[in-house]
C-alpha cells in the first residue's frame, strides 16, 4: 500500500508544481482586444460589459468576459477603453463606382434615371472610372464600419481589385440588362462577361463574385432564368433589383411582353422559375402578405434600403417579424449620397411605423438587421455577422466617449440611434486592420484622390453639356 500512496501523493505534488507553470502557458493569438463593451449578435444575445475577443489566422478564437484575456497571449493587444466592439456592418445593395456622380450638376430642370444618368453613363463609364470610384466608396464604407459590401455594376472586376485593395469584402455583381453598356456591346451582353469573372474571383479571399440581372423590368425571364441557373451552377449569388417601382409592371408588360394576368410581379416570377435561395432582392417594396410568404419559402434574401425607396417604404420590418433574411443597404451613392449603415436605421425604424404597431421593435432589432440581418441576407450567416469563436474576424470598435454617445444608458440604443460614421475608431476584416485610429490603412489617399480629381472633372464637364 505504500508504494502506491507514495506514488498518487507524488503525482499529486508534481501537479501541484507545474499548475503555476502551466497557467503561464498562454495560447499564442494574433490580436486580442480587451476592456470593451462586447455586442457580439450571437443567438443568446450576449453582452460582455467588461469583454474579451481573440483572434487568430483571420478568425474568432475566443470571446467571452475579461478573463479570456489571462489565457492568450499576442504582440497585438488593442485596449478598448470601454468602447463598443461588434461586429462590422453589412451593406445589402449598392452601386459604389457611382459615388463620382453623387452631386453632379446639370443643365436639365428635372434630371433623372433615364434622361440624365443613364445617358452620363455611356458619356463616362470607363474601366478607370469604374475602380477608382469604387475605391473611394470603398473608403468611405470602411471609415463608416461596413467590413462587407453588395455591389452591382459594370466591369466588376475592377470593382473588385478595387475593394480589395481597401481591404474590405465584397459580394460583387455583374450587371445583365437588356440593352448595350459599357461592358457589353450586345444586349444582355453582361452574361458572359458574369460567367468570366465569377470564374476568375470564385475562392478569393474577400471577394464572392456574383451575377445580377439588372431587374424584372430591365431583364427577360429568359435571362432571368439563365442567370439563376448560373448562379446555382457556381454556388455564387445572383443579385436583382425586384418589385421596386409602381411602374414597372407597365414596363414589363410593354418591353417584355409579360401577361400578369392579375398576378403580383413576384407570384409572376415564381411561375416562372426565377427565386431561388441565391437570390439577393434589392428594394423588395410593391408586395403583398401573399408575396412575402412566397420568398421566404424560396429563401430569397431581401436588403431594404429605406433611404433610397422614394416611392414609399418597404414592408421590410413585416418580412424580419416573419423570420425572411432582412439586411440594411444603401443602394447607389448618386442618389443617397451616403454610404454607412448607421444613417440607415431610424428611416427603417420609421419604415417599420408606417406599417404596424410602433412598439414592437427594439433597438436591437435594427443592429442586429445590420449585422447578422445582412449576413443572413447574403447567405454568410455561418461566417459573418456576429462575434462567435469560429466566424471571420471582421470587427469594429465604436467610441463613446463623445457628446452623442452620452450618456451609456443601452448600447444597442447608442448603436442604433446616436452613433455617427465618425465614431468608428477601428475597421478590422479577416483579423486585419482596414481602419485603426480612423485612419485607412491600405490606400495612399493623396495618391487615390490625384487619380480621382481628373476623372470626376470629366464627369461634371458632360454633366453640364447634356
């Protein structure tokens, strides 16, 4: 018997011994941000007032209280200082090369879609316009905390060079549209030039390349169907601009030759075989009850872009109380002007009002349709989003410790309502900063805005001429 109790109290002293040794023994992390007030959007809703996240090769390894911080050990350790730390925001729809039109002069009386910025389009649109300009809405997203952006245009790739340039991601679009443009001389012309790029950016760090039929009132249902079929064929999402005006079914039935026959323009598109679970419907806002229940059962992600639906607002906060993927976008610089989130939310709050009870959203109800909402939207749920071990550290530190953040009272209220783009101290994707003390970190600004400077000059000079 003594043998055997000398051994089990020699164990025990030698466990004793090394216990110190090998609480010393911290997991080596790329970055650990502590001391923050930690939103991470996850299931639970959890909040860590006093909170830790750690990241490693581009993901969550941990998150939790202050604790997590003692079991980690990096050369990049960011203190908070009490500050939000959440996930980064997810812009569902737009047109960032169009941020050089954004206040254009011209000489008409009532410029619009199609008798002023179409035509400056085809005046305009080049390769060199098209990235530079996509870089500077790049900029400004990253600045304001969107980490992911939805973008559809022409020559996309170059759209992509340029987001990745910044650093952020992009779901990124090739416009197909039924008639000649920049890229494709031949209607509908997009179609391969989608087929190219998909094949060209598909497995890219940041990049998921995408086709986007322009909208059911631009596009056949031929093309419509092709461009699904693609997008299944690829595992890549097909984006389109749907039920987004009072006119177009007038449009559709005049250009397309499309017989409704009573038929919503959704239960149209369902007949004939177009939704799908890769679809990302931009505006979503001439719908019905009826029209609602059909594209949650195909899964059709939906960004609501209450800034930019001048008609009239969406039933989008209808859609999110009936569990559709409801994201926040901003649609195209031209016309909104600004291209952050936040600035979004208390007009999709009062898009909300307009339809129901004013009661029965919460303040995070809005963050999280800017989080997580848009994750679900772009069909990145399993790695966007929110701030859980496993999903792509794509992070933000908010400060608040300014006038309009005070006082700290709800951080989802302060999240939702008070914060400004400049509020966001630090933009990171991938565990790498885009965005640190509010400055970009990949671009030479000087170097950017001297490519910029020639290129809107040539733009507002044809603006005036037309």
């Amino acid at each position: 018997m003594k043998p055997a109790i000398t051994t089990a109290i020699s164990s025990l002293a030698l466990t004793l011994l090394l216990a110190p040794v090998q609480a010393m023994a911290a997991e080596p992390a790329d970055m650990i941000i502590s001391n923050a007030k930690v939103l991470t959007i996850d299931s639970e809703r959890h909040m860590y007032p006093q909170g830790t996240v750690v990241v490693r090769d581009g993901r969550i390894i941990a998150v939790g209280d202050a604790s997590v911080a003692d079991d980690y050990t990096s050369a990049t350790v960011i203190d908070a200082g009490g500050d939000i730390v959440m996930p980064g925001m997810i812009n569902g729809h737009n047109h960032l090369s169009m941020s050089v039109y954004r206040g254009v002069r011209s000489t008409k009386e009532h410029p619009g879609l199609y008798n002023f910025f179409f035509p400056l389009e085809a005046k305009t649109l080049n390769r060199d316009l098209i990235r530079v300009s996509a870089r500077e809405a790049a900029i400004e997203s990253a600045l304001a905390g969107v980490t992911t952006v939805t973008d559809m245009y022409y020559h996309e790739d170059e759209v992509a060079r340029a987001v990745s340039e910044v650093g952020i991601r992009g779901v990124l679009g090739e416009t197909v549209i039924n008639f000649p443009v920049v890229d494709a001389p031949q209607p509908y012309g997009g179609y391969e030039y989608a087929r190219k790029f998909i094949h060209d950016w598909k497995g890219n760090e940041l990049i998921t390349p995408a086709v986007a039929p322009h909208a059911n009132y631009s596009v056949s249902v031929e093309w419509l169907r092709k461009c699904r079929e693609l997008a299944e064929a690829e595992g890549v999402p097909y984006l389109i601009h749907l039920a987004e005006t009072d006119t177009e079914r007038a449009r559709m039935e005049k250009d397309l030759g499309v017989e409704f026959n009573g038929r919503t323009v959704v239960k149209y598109l369902e007949d004939e075989n177009v939704l799908g679970p890769s679809m990302i419907a931009a505006h979503v806002i001439f719908v019905d009850d009826d029209d609602i229940q059909i594209l949650k059962k195909h899964g059709v992600g939906v960004s609501h872009n209450p800034k930019a639906n001048g008609s009239r607002f969406s039933p989008s906060w209808r859609m999110y109380q009936r569990d559709l993927d409801v994201g926040l976008g901003t649609d195209g610089p031209l016309g909104v002007s600004k291209m952050d989130i936040f600035g979004q939310i208390a007009y999709a709050k009062q898009a909300a009002h307009s339809f129901g009870d004013p009661n029965t959203d919460t303040p995070y109800d809005w963050v999280y349709m800017a989080t997580m909402g848009g994750a679900r939207a772009i069909n990145k749920a399993d790695e966007l989003g929110s701030l859980e071990v496993g999903k792509k550290a794509d992070i933000i530190i908010v400060d608040t410790d300014t006038p309009n953040m005070q006082p700290q009272f709800d951080p989802y209220w302060q999240i939702a309502f008070s914060t400004y783009p400049s509020n966001v101290v630090t933009t990171i994707v991938n565990g790498k900063f885009v965005v640190r003390d509010h400055k970009i970190q990949n671009v030479d600004l000087k170097k950017h805005y001297a490519e910029l400077e020639p290129i809107a000059d040539k733009v507002q000079a044809f603006g005036l001429e037309m």
